[in-house]
C-alpha cells in the first residue's frame, strides 16, 4: 500500500478588516518580512511537506512581491471570502494530485508562531487516526457566560472540558473535502476545519500544542507575535 502523502493548505485570502491597515495581515511585515513568508517558510522547512497549495485572493497584488511566491514547491489558487470556502477551492485545486488517502494540513496564514516540533507531533499522533484531528490547548482562564444584556454575568462556565481550536488541522484529504462539501450544501456556517468534519458526525482528536501558537487578529498582536518568534528556533527538516 502507497503511504499517504501530506499536503500543506493555507487560506489567505482574507482582507484583515481588524487590523486597520492598508494592506491585509498576511502582508504586514514582523522582523521586517511577510507574515505569509514566515509561516510559509517555517512550515516549509520544519515538516516534509510534499506540496503546498496558498489560497488567494483573486485582486491580490502582494503575492508576487513575496519570496513565497518563487518557491517551487508553493502553488496558488483564487481563495473565497469566507476560510472554509477557501480550503475548498485549495482542495479543488490539488485534486488531481493528491489522493483521498492523503493527509491535508490546513494552516491559518494568521498563526507565524507555530512550532514544527507540535506540527510533527500532530502528524505522528495522527498517522494512523480514522478521522483527523487539530492542534489545541486546554483553555485556563476562568470564562463568564453573559447575560441577555450583554455585559452582566449569567455564569460561570465549567472549563474541565474546554480547549481552544489552533492550527494546523489535520484531516484524510477526500474526506475533508467532502465535509466542506457538505457544509456548503447544508448552508452552514463553520470557523474551522475540525467544525465540517463533526459535521458529518466525525470526532476529531485532539492534540495538544504550544499556547504560543497565537492568532494576529489586532494590531497589538504584531509586538506580541515578534517577541514570541524572537524566542522560536529557526526549523529544519527533519
């Protein structure tokens, strides 16, 4: 039997509403380069990834000032507007080269401070996983549910069972493409990729990972985001 290959995805066609800037995040530069060439190139150099297919956004004219872009391994398609819209049109994209046995990664563009080590974590406790599964870490803080108002406390919330979802998440390719398939179907509106899989009554696993692993969604997130790469060690393959 042929061994599954893995294939990277990375949506960035989204326009960075909240980061009040001329240009969308995965273009705003941390250490003086691209967002996309960070986490493009550390993923890229951590893992042995065997393609990588970047969802863009069809009036994108950043792109081709990368370095991403010269890279042979990293191909481009016309992204939606909506994430899992644009995981849809990357696994569109790679259909003819991967299989349905494939594994498939999806990364946010957003998340430069992902750690190679949780990446091949995640591949090897999943290798042999019937669903898939996504990197995550058990939340901590205390969480308050609030009132119909808005801003009083109905509650407090039981966090015993709580994580928060990161990247990447790991799914069969041809099983994954079908679960977005179906949520488009269905008119469902999903913020991941582990949401389409219980969609289609999947349970996917789930994988601790580094609490570093942070999202740039605000402006302040970019100082936060260059101090944790400071202290990230440049990945190798291996």
């Amino acid at each position: 039997m042929t061994k599954p290959r893995n294939w990277l995805v990375v949506p960035a066609a989204g326009i960075g509403q909240r980061m009040n800037s001329d240009c969308p995040k995965q273009y705003l530069r941390i250490h003086d380069r691209f967002i996309v060439d960070i986490v493009l190139s550390r993923l890229l150099g951590g893992v042995p990834f065997d393609g990588c297919m970047v969802a863009l956004h069809r009036e994108d004219r950043w792109w081709p000032t990368t370095t991403s872009h010269r890279d042979p391994r990293v191909q481009v398609c016309d992204g939606a507007a909506e994430r899992h819209l644009s995981v849809l049109a990357a696994l569109r994209a790679l259909a003819a080269q991967a299989s349905d046995e494939d594994w498939v990664l999806v990364h946010d563009v957003a998340r430069p401070c992902i750690a190679c080590e949780d990446v091949r974590k995640l591949m090897t406790t999943l290798e042999s996983d019937p669903v898939g599964g996504l990197l995550a870490t058990p939340v901590t803080d205390t969480l308050k549910r609030a009132g119909m108002d808005g801003d009083g406390v109905s509650e407090t919330v039981d966090r015993s069972r709580l994580w928060r979802a990161l990247t990447p998440q790991m799914f069969r390719f041809g099983a994954l493409k079908a679960a977005i398939e179906s949520v488009v179907r269905g008119g469902v509106s999903i913020t991941d990729d582990a949401s389409a899989m219980e969609y289609t009554g999947a349970m996917p696993r789930l994988v601790e990972g580094r609490s570093d692993n942070i999202k740039i969604t605000v402006p302040s997130d970019l100082t936060l985001a260059g101090f944790l790469l400071g202290r990230l060690p440049d990945e190798q393959a291996s």
